[in-house]
C-alpha cells in the first residue's frame, strides 16, 4: 500500500453519475437508478449530528417542499451507519432520504473522499460535496469543499432557482 495520498477523480458537468446501492435510515435498499425520471441532489457530509452536518441538513430540510416542486429530490450520503442515520433524522425531523455509504465507496466514485487537513493534520476523509443529476443520471452541476452553512441558498442560486 502506498503512503501517497489520494486525489479524488472529480465528477464534471455531462459525466455519468455513477450509480449506487444503499441503505436507508430504515435499512431499506436505495438505489440512484429509483431516481431517474427525477432531478436529483446528492450531497455527501462527513458526519451526521455534527453542527455543520446538522445546519446543513436542516437548510435542506427547510427547502425540500420548494425543491421538490421544482422536480428535484434530495439524497443524503455520509459514511454513518444506519442506526445513527436514523437517530440524525429522527431527531431533525429530516424529511428526506439519508444513505449510509460506510466504505466510503460511493464517495470515492463521486470524488468526495480523499485528503483533508484540518488544523495543520493531514488524513483522508470525506469532503463535503453535492452533485446536482438531470432526469437521465448526468452530472449537471458539481460542488466540492463546500460550506456547510449557507450551502444550500448558493446551490438555489447556483442552479437558477433563487436570483438573489
């Protein structure tokens, strides 16, 4: 095994989202595909019921009902295992899918695990991410090391929903 660091091979605008199989807060299986057909917001945050996870969730939460009417679903994926998930959700009243990716294999496909520093350490982690897929599964916007805190209000606007 080598001691280099990886770098993460990022999804751009007209990639093919890779597709997945996860479980749910419920443990049911989830897959990407279920979505085709539907506009679709895959975040990846490192960690559930932590402040920034926790901001961030809830500004989702707070805005599914008008992106949804707008045709868009919101899928949530960190490496938490379903249990946690499910008291994260229960406990923020999250009214959207949260998927637990454990091995981190689908945010490695999605380029959103990979080398981090935080306070002058280095290590590999997740990193915060959201990509935006079309009705077919295509990459039609890709965000990496993004903020928790005002995310989702500059993904609205990012997107053309919000012009302010």
């Amino acid at each position: 095994m080598s001691n280099e660091a990886t770098t993460p091979t990022r999804l751009a605008v007209g990639d093919q989202a890779p597709g997945f199989t996860l479980s749910d807060a419920e443990g049911n299986e989830v897959s990407l595909s279920s979505y085709l057909g539907k506009k679709t917001i895959v975040y990846f945050y490192p960690a559930a019921s932590t402040p920034g996870c926790t901001k961030q969730a809830c500004d989702f939460r707070d805005s599914l009902a008008s992106l949804q009417g707008l045709g868009y679903e919101v899928l949530g994926i960190s490496p938490d295992g379903v249990t946690k998930l499910a008291k994260f959700a229960a406990k923020e009243e999250l009214n959207f899918t949260l998927l637990a990716d454990e091995d981190h294999e689908v945010a490695e496909a999605y380029g959103a695990w990979g080398e981090k520093k935080n306070y002058g350490r280095t290590y590999e982690g997740l990193i915060r991410s959201t990509v935006v897929l079309d009705e077919q599964g295509k990459v039609t916007l890709a965000q990496y090391n993004v903020r928790a805190t005002g995310h989702v209000a500059k993904l609205r606007r990012d997107l053309g929903i919000d012009s302010k």
